[in-house]
C-alpha cells in the first residue's frame, strides 16, 4: 500500500479577520505550527508523495519569514525523499511568484507553473512505477479556461492522479459568483479516468457527488468564522489493486465556532444569555482534540428583552470578554441581526394611526418581489446572483415590522 497526503489552500500569510492584533499574530504562528505538523506526519507515515493543490501562501503578503519557514519543511521533506508536487493557485500563481522570489526550490520539490498540464511518474525504491501525478497551475491570478480539458487521458497499466485548483459547479460551498469560466464541471473530471483528483480553491472539506475518488481537502486553517469546524489535510491510501481509501487529518490547532441564538424572549438578563451561548457551543463543540485556539461568532436575531444593553457598542464589548471567559475560549464576536425589543406586531395592525400604515407598506414590500426590487438600490445587490437576489432581498427586510414599532412607539420618538 502506498501513501500520499493531500493539502491545499493552507494561505499562509493570509488575512485573519479577527478585532485583536496580537490575536492574529498568534493565529499565524498557529498556522505555521500546523504546516509543521503536517509534514512531521507525511515523514512518520512515509508517504510516497506530498500533493500542494494551490494557496500554500498570499503572494500578496507573503514575508522573507514565512518563505524561509516553506523552505525548511520542504527540506526536511528532502531529506526524507519525500517529493512535493505543488501546484500553483489563485494566491500563489506562477507571475507572483516568481515576482516576489527567486530562491530556489529544494530539489524534491516540483513546482507545478504552467497552465498545460505536466506528468510526474512516482516510482518505488525499485524503479517500479506506482502511479502518474497530473497538474496543471495558474499562470496568473485570473485564469478563463477550464483547465480540466487539457488533462491527458489516463494510460497503461497505471494509476493516473489529477491535482488542480478549480472550482467545482456542484461543490458545497462553490456560489454562482465563484464559478467563473475556469469552473469545471464533474463529468469534466470524470472523463480523463483518474483514480484520484487532488483538488483546491474550495474551502470546505468535501467529497464530490458523482465521481468516485474527486477531494477537497478544504483550507487548512479557518480565518473567520465563515471557516467554523476542524481543518486540516487528507491521507490518500491506494492498495495493489488500486482500491482508494481517504482518511481526514486535523492538523490545524485553531477552531472558529459561528453559533446563532433566535429564540431571545426569556433571555432577560446576561447571565441567561451566556447560559444560552453556552448550551449552543456545547452542542457544536464536541471534541477539542489538540485545539490551541478557539474564537467564537454568536449572531443574535429576533426579539430581546436586553435588546438596549446589546445595541450599545460599549455595553456589547463588556459582555463579549466576560463571555469569552465563560466559555473559555480567546475570543467572542457578537453579532446582532433584526434584533429589536419585546413587540406584538398584530396588536398595532389594522388601527387607525400611522404605525398601522407603515406595518401595511412593510408587508407589500415584503411579500411583493417585484416592488422590493424596484425600491432597492442596485448597490445592495450588484454582487447577489440572480438566484440568490429574491432571498437576499427578502433578508434585508426582515424583522422591519417590529423595528417600526420600536422605533414609533419609543418615548423620544418625536426626536427622530
């Protein structure tokens, strides 16, 4: 049996989004410890090969630090006679690259810069081929083909294995936006006959629907909350008969967490607030396996009796801290969402004064798609997607029913 670890979109030296300086300095580190780890692994496991499906790094951002670190843990690969075949990515493609460095790879290390595909044969100790390695990179930033319909078909009694960044239509994750012409589709990856697609340039870790062995291993490390769960690479076995097995690997030491609280009618005071925050990020937590860092997003939506004492900036960092350590974790962002004060919308419809009328205009809005577009402004929607546009539309009108009334019925209304 033989072994090969998968990664992609590791992004070092990415932007983190995240309020704390130091916070994000110490992300880094985390990321870079992670790497480590993940080569400390492919040297135990004695893998036959190190696939780098794009985004090792920002070659925007990249730093004489972190390129040095790269070439250290592809030496220790060197070493061990552990090639790495790297592809280049949307981050990291082959102009920027050569841009921003010209120190030369360590010699195991096959750095994959040409949009036409290149072959790589893997052999064992013994000259016997063990399978044929496919890649094609990005030249620049902005590639308009789709790349998979220049990989040669697979041949001759050996296993073919395709390691590209792309974007593929139907996987999880992958929006309209993202899908631009070098997009692939699954009959697209099925047609050359790999037994095995190493892929990037999508974030989350999935098995695509329809194919038997095409993996993104996901980024290898959250950045934002919008990358919650645990991250890491995959280990690609592949048996004399050419039986493919796929195992996950954690080797990221951070983990975001993005919880929501909607139902806020008893939550009457902080410390039953936190006690919701808390029951929610149980439920997500599981595990904490070798977590070094944990940063938390909690998207609070609907009615609040403590609505006042959130909506104050001042009041909302106070208890953020004190519900970081509660949970015990780094880092607390609340997020607030149509949140407004206890309110019966049906007690103040059909009266006869000027809140019954704008609750009367809130729901035509509402309900009328057609007028909801007319009344919005283009620049709230020029990056939606035509399918997603209706749902987007209807989102940002949610919850103005009972803001209405907030803001109407409010002592020092006649202020505003």
């Amino acid at each position: 049996m033989h072994k090969f670890l998968h990664l992609a979109d590791v992004h070092l030296d990415s932007g983190i989004l995240c309020r704390s300086e130091a916070l994000r300095t110490k992300l880094n580190l985390e990321l870079q410890a992670g790497f480590k780890r993940s080569i400390d692994f492919a040297i135990k496991e004695k893998v036959v090969a190190v696939f780098i499906a794009g985004d090792l790094f920002d070659a925007d951002n990249l730093s004489i630090g972190t390129e040095l670190f790269i070439h250290e843990q592809f030496q220790r690969l060197n070493e061990a006679h552990i090639p790495v075949i790297y592809t280049a990515g949307q981050s990291d493609p082959a102009d920027e690259v050569g841009a921003v460095s010209d120190r030369p790879w360590p010699k195991n290390v096959i750095f994959i810069n040409d949009a036409s595909p290149k072959v790589i044969e893997l052999q064992d100790v013994d000259g016997k081929p063990i399978a044929r390695v496919v890649g094609a990179g990005y030249t620049t930033r902005k590639i308009e083909e789709n790349l998979v319909l220049r990989f040669p078909q697979a041949k001759e009694q050996i296993p073919y294995i395709g390691l590209l960044h792309t974007r593929v239509h139907s996987a999880f994750g992958v929006t309209q936006e993202q899908s631009g012409t070098n997009a692939c589709e699954v009959k697209h990856l099925k047609a050359p006959g790999y037994i095995y697609w190493a892929l990037g340039g999508v974030h989350q870790h999935q098995r695509l629907a329809g194919i038997p062995n095409a993996w993104y291993p996901g980024n290898f490390s959250g950045r934002s909350a919008d990358e919650a769960g645990f991250k890491g690479a995959l280990l690609l076995s592949l048996k004399e008969d050419e039986e493919v097995s796929v195992e996950f690997k954690p080797f990221s030491s951070v983990q975001w967490f993005d919880l929501s609280l909607a139902n806020l009618e008893d939550i009457d005071d902080v410390e039953s607030l936190f006690r919701a925050a808390e029951h929610a990020f149980e439920d997500q937590r599981g595990e904490d396996g070798d977590i070094n860092v944990q940063l938390t997003r909690l998207t609070l939506s609907g009615m609040c009796p403590i609505v006042d004492e959130l909506k104050s900036e001042t009041r909302r960092a106070l208890i953020e801290e004190k519900l970081a350590y509660h949970l015990n974790v780094d880092d607390v962002e609340i997020r607030i969402e149509h949140l407004t004060a206890l309110v019966d919308v049906n007690v103040y419809r059909n009266e006869p004064h000027l809140l019954s009328e704008v609750l009367k205009v809130i729901d035509d809005v509402s309900e009328n798609t057609s007028l909801l577009d007319e009344l919005t402004p283009q620049v709230l929607v020029r990056k939606v997607s035509d399918d997603r546009k209706t749902e987007y539309l209807k989102s940002l009108v949610t919850g103005f029913d009972r803001e209405a009334i907030v803001r109407l019925t409010r002592e020092d209304s006649h202020a505003h």
